[in-house]
C-alpha cells in the first residue's frame, strides 16, 4: 500500500493534464498512488487518464458522472 493518496480531480482539463500528471509523477519521492477522478469530462480527459494508467501502475483512474469538483474529491 503506497504511503500518499494524490487526488486530482479531472473535468475539461485535456489541456493541461498531460504537464499536471507528468510533473506529479517526475516527483522524487515515488512511495505514491495518483488517483485521477475523471468527473464526466466531455473531452478527451478521461480517454487521457486512462492512457497514463497503463503507463504508469502508480497511476488509478475513476470514471464518474458529472457531480462537481468536491464531489470528485471525496
């Protein structure tokens, strides 16, 4: 069990995703999990979190229906 939970909340962010995850990731300290709340994105952002998943084990995607940025946090 990794020893931090990062939450990101993801909804119409395909511009800025890949340089947020990318910077997280590159983090010396690498003890983590990134958990990416895709929260109903109408973009490309969920299809996004999904390939970062396969690349990296780290990395956990949840996909849900649109309820608002602190729904998609807890």
């Amino acid at each position: 069990m990794p020893k931090i939970s990062i939450i990101v909340p993801v909804y119409n962010v395909e511009k800025y995703l890949e340089k947020c995850v990318r910077s997280i990731l590159a983090q010396t300290f690498t003890d983590f999990e990134l958990i990416l709340v895709d929260d109903g994105s109408p973009d490309s952002s969920g299809a996004m979190c999904d390939q970062f998943a396969e690349q990296d084990q780290r990395v956990k995607v949840i996909h849900k229906e649109n309820g608002g940025l602190s729904d998609a946090r807890n």
